[in-house]
C-alpha cells in the first residue's frame, strides 16, 4: 500500500453544515435525493435574490450541481483504497454527499496492538475495500462517531457480524433500526478494549436541535502511537488557495455553511473550549479529519487558531493590567511558590485563560484557583484545563459573566439557608444590616481559596468535585456555624465587618466537613430543591436589575410619573 506524503499545513475549520438531512441508508436517486435538491436550489436562488452570492458565481452553479464533485484533498496516483499515513494508521477517502454536494469523507483504519483493526467513521463499503482490510488483519471495532456519519453503519455490521458496532451517546435509541451493540460514554473514558491505545472526548456543542437532534455532536478520538487527532465535524481543513473549478465550493463553505454553523448552531461554546483543552494535554503532531486534508503537524496550534485563540493574539491592555495586578498579590508569603515560577506560570495560565473565553475573559479571583492548582499539578496545561474543569463541574462559570447576576443569586439562596438553620446567626447579621455579598463574594468566587489555606482548603475542593455546587452552600453555612459564638457577642457594624475580613476558621478539616454534612445541623439540601431555588432568585435578581434599568431609562427621559409602577420601586 503507498505511504502518504504529508502536504503544507492548511487552514483548519471549526463547525460542521447547517442543516442536515435526516440520516438513512445510502441510495441512488430517490426521494432524499430530489429533497435535497430541491432545498440546495431554493437556498441559491435565495442567495443570489438578496445578493448574499455574488452573481458571476450564478453560472458556475450548474457546472458544480453536474459534477457534484468537491476539491480532492491529496494526491493517490496509484489509486490505493487505503492509505498509510503513519504506522499502524491507515485512511480511505470515498464521497460523502450532504444536500446534493459531494463534500467528501474520509474513515480512519487503526491496527491495535493485538493485531485487530479500530475503523473511525465509516465510508461506503465495497469488495475492493474488504481485501484491503483483510491484508491488514480483522476488523473488531467500527465507530460511528456522529449522528450524520451513521450512513454506512449497517453495512459494515453486516459485512464483519462479529465486530462490536459502537455509537455515539444517543445513536441507539434514534436509530433502532441499525444493529449497534454497544454506545461510548459521555464521559470521555475510553472503553477498556482499547483505553490504552487510543483516548477520546464528547464534544457537546451543538445545543439547537436540528430535526430534533444535535447532528454533529460527536466523540474526538486520538491515537497514541501515531499521535494523531480524529475528527468528524467539529474540524474541517482545507486550502485556501482551491483551484478554480472549486471557488463556489470554497466560497459555500467560508461564506455560507461554516458561519452560519458557529454562529446559530454551537451553543455550548464550554464544551468546544473543553474538546480545545483536552486537545492541549494530548498534544497531537497529526490532525486527520472526515472532510479535508490530513495534517501531519502543527493540529494544536491549528485548532486553538480556528477557533480564535491562537498565542500571538493579543488581549486588551485592561485585562493584562488585571491579571498582572492579581499575580502580584496572589501568595506573595509562599516562598516554594515564589521561588519556583509560580508568578510567571499563573500570569501565563491567567493570560491563556481570557483569550480561550472571550466571554468569560479574565475575573478577579480565578488567580487564587489557577494558583492552587499549578501549586499541586505543577503543569501549566494541567492547570488551566482543572480550572475549566473545576468551572464546568460547578456550573458557576456564569457567577463571572452577566453582571455577576447568578453569583447574587446564589447569595439571596445562601442568605436563606443562614436563616433556616442558623436564625440566631441570622438575626444578628439583619441586626447589623450585613450584605451577605461580602463573604461570597470572597468564598465563592475562589472557592475559599482565600479563606481556607493548605489541606483544609484540598479537603474542601476534594468535597466540591463530588458533590458540586451543593458543596459550596454546605461549607459556606459550616464556615458561619463555626463562628457562630464571635458573630452573637458582635456589638456593631463595623466590628463585625472587622471580624469578619480576618476570619480565618481555626479547625481541622475533618471538623469543617462533618460540620458541612451534620443532619442536624445542615440537614437535606436536595439538589432538584437547591436548583429551583437559584433558579427563582436569579430570575428575581434579572426582574430587579431590569426594573432598576427601566426606571433610570425613564429618568433620563424627563422623570417617572407619580402613579407609575417604576416610581414606587
């Protein structure tokens, strides 16, 4: 079989098609045939109608709908079926229509270490491919990575009945029809027939349902061996200087498919920074995708750029100045830290952090959680993808976004959960006209990282990474129970304010936690329970800030009329 010869890297992709037709088997002609051509023609003529398509590309239109071709991807002069591209890594390239466009696709052939064969993404199956395979050795897995790359699925189970068929989560329920045998995990844990070959991660981006299905969810696979990323349709690579006889196929996919999947389809922008994150730790040399160019190189660097964080962008001279002031002051005291890079490493981690989320950007705060982390994992990349985790694991990332409006929330919810259990405590802290924005705003926001200080603090974190944000109310009520007798004999304002900045919980962990999970004293906080209630009082908050923005709109404007609702807010 030939060898690849690996071409220049070429612009990476993000995003997959707009809107796909339901999946089914492959056929010629035929209902879904005319369907989709039909909606390919409506979208072009409405294209050019509003001028969104230039109309010197009118005419090259049908010359492309008759070939139906797109622009090959590499040169195979030998016409190979299959082709090596790394050892033990082979590729097939056969057509893959969407919508009456040839858009092509490719399945990846691994041989594991037992000699059997990995197969990723399935194309059409014929005899010349089965010698093929039959020379490199059985075939044991076949992996349908997406809901849209199911087309050859039942084919290739009827070809090889005694591999295992394996489908993305949710694939065995929508199509029953095909005979899968087992469904990979959500969680990104390999199964333990090949878990130390290859490894993988669910990308959870598309959140708009398309017919009712998130299509181009799907699982990223990366072989160790030939350190190679697989993808399906979170990454398309292609060159951006196309022959020609492809520039509508260029100007389609640039202008058209891709823009419009970005901005209307990936919703769960967290989960595209956490396939990103995880694609950082692997450190892939190759990128090999279904639609594109195989890259040989640089697939790291090419997927943080397409996405819009590459190194070279620069972030805003506020933000620098933030995080270079957070550095400063964040364990100056700690000499181990000091002395071993932990400033540069946290400034870099920090830095790094704000032009992955451009929406999150960077928060007072997270300093105290990336430096507790590098402090433990001693590992920049591990680091920042704990900070990530950690953020995701507590739904919390829109404490920082917002306004801050789930973070008041979240403090009304705690402010409630004093008074039902602590009401002395409760009573005092009203007596005293306290803001209870105060403390969370110091325990939350850092995870206590700047109240809690060595194994108190990693006992607490070990608890938060089990249960999650139930964890957080639990040990911020432990905290004001643990104090509970200097907050009674409290007898101003700003004494209590004064005790209150220095508190420093005097106690081993173990009291902290069994304090935290006391049925008598913190008692059930159900998490259905808990959710409803920060949902009630973020809503509420939302309600406020929205009056609050009415009512200064209509001051601006000449005053609010005595009668008005506004006036009486």
């Amino acid at each position: 079989m030939e060898a690849f010869v690996a071409p220049p890297i070429h612009q990476l992709h993000v995003g997959a098609l707009a809107a796909p037709a339901a999946p089914a088997a492959p056929v010629d002609g035929g209902k879904r045939r005319r369907h989709e051509y039909i909606v390919w023609r409506r979208l072009v003529r409405f294209l050019v109608g509003t001028g969104a398509l230039p109309a010197e590309l009118w005419l090259e239109l049908w010359q492309f709908e008759e070939e139906n071709t797109y622009p090959k991807t590499w040169s195979n002069p030998s016409g190979a079926v299959l082709l090596q591209l790394q050892p033990d890594l082979w590729v097939a390239e056969r057509p893959f229509v969407w919508n009456s466009i040839d858009v092509g696709g490719k399945m990846a052939v691994i041989r594991l270490t037992d000699g059997s064969l990995w197969v990723h993404s399935p194309v059409n199956f014929d005899e010349p491919l089965r010698r093929a395979l039959k020379e490199l050795g059985p075939v044991k897995h076949i992996v349908s990575p997406n809901f849209e790359h199911v087309k050859w699925a039942k084919q290739w189970k009827e070809a090889f009945p005694d591999a295992i068929l394996w489908g993305t989560p949710g694939m065995v329920e929508k199509f029953p029809e095909i005979p899968f045998d087992r469904e990979l995990s959500t969680s990104s844990i390999c199964p333990p027939e090949w878990q130390d070959q290859l490894q993988m991660c669910f990308a959870d981006c598309e959140r708009t349902p398309v017919i009712g299905t998130p299509f181009f969810n799907e699982v990223v696979f990366y072989h160790r061996k030939s350190e190679t990323l697989m993808t399906t349709d979170i990454f398309w690579s292609y060159p951006n200087d196309l022959p020609s006889g492809s520039k509508l196929w260029k100007f389609l996919m640039d202008k058209i498919y891709l823009p419009f999947y970005r901005r209307f389809m990936v919703r769960n922008k967290a989960s595209l920074q956490q396939v990103l994150d995880t694609v950082a730790e692997w450190q892939p040399k190759g990128l090999l995708p279904c639609h594109g160019i195989y890259q040989a190189s640089g697939s790291t660097a090419a997927a943080q750029e397409a996405v819009g964080t590459s190194d070279t962008e620069e972030l805003p001279a506020s933000i620098l100045d933030v995080i270079e002031a957070d550095v400063a002051r964040t364990f100056p005291n700690d000499k181990k830290f000091q002395e071993s890079g932990g400033p540069e490493s946290l400034r870099q981690v920090l830095i790094e952090l704000a032009k992955q989320d451009k929406e999150l950007g960077y928060c007072q705060s997270l300093n105290f959680i990336a430096a507790n982390f590098l402090m433990v994992l001693s590992s920049q990349e591990m680091a920042l993808a704990a900070v990530r985790q950690l953020i995701m694991k507590l739904q919390t990332r829109q404490w920082y976004t917002d306004g801050m409006r789930q973070l008041r929330g979240d403090t009304a919810v705690l402010e409630e959960m004093v008074r039902e259990r602590l009401p002395a405590v409760h009573q005092v802290l009203t007596l005293h006209r306290f803001d209870f924005l105060f403390v969370t705003s110091k325990w939350f926001l850092c995870l206590f990282a700047a109240t809690l200080t060595d194994e108190v603090l990693r006992r607490v974190w070990d608890v938060l990474l089990v249960d999650g944000i139930e964890a957080v109310f639990r040990i911020s009520i432990s905290l004001f129970a643990l104090h509970q007798e200097s907050i009674l004999q409290v007898k101003s304002e700003d004494g209590l304010i004064h005790m209150m900045q220095d508190w420093q919980p005097d106690c081993s962990p173990e009291v902290l936690i069994q304090n935290a999970y006391s049925p008598s004293l913190v008692g059930s906080i159900g998490r259905l329970e808990l959710d409803q209630r920060r949902k009630r009082a973020a809503e509420a908050i939302s309600n406020a800030d929205a009056r609050a923005e009415m009512r200064a709109t209509q001051l601006r404007r000449g005053g609010v009329r005595p009668a008005s609702v506004l006036s009486r807010q």
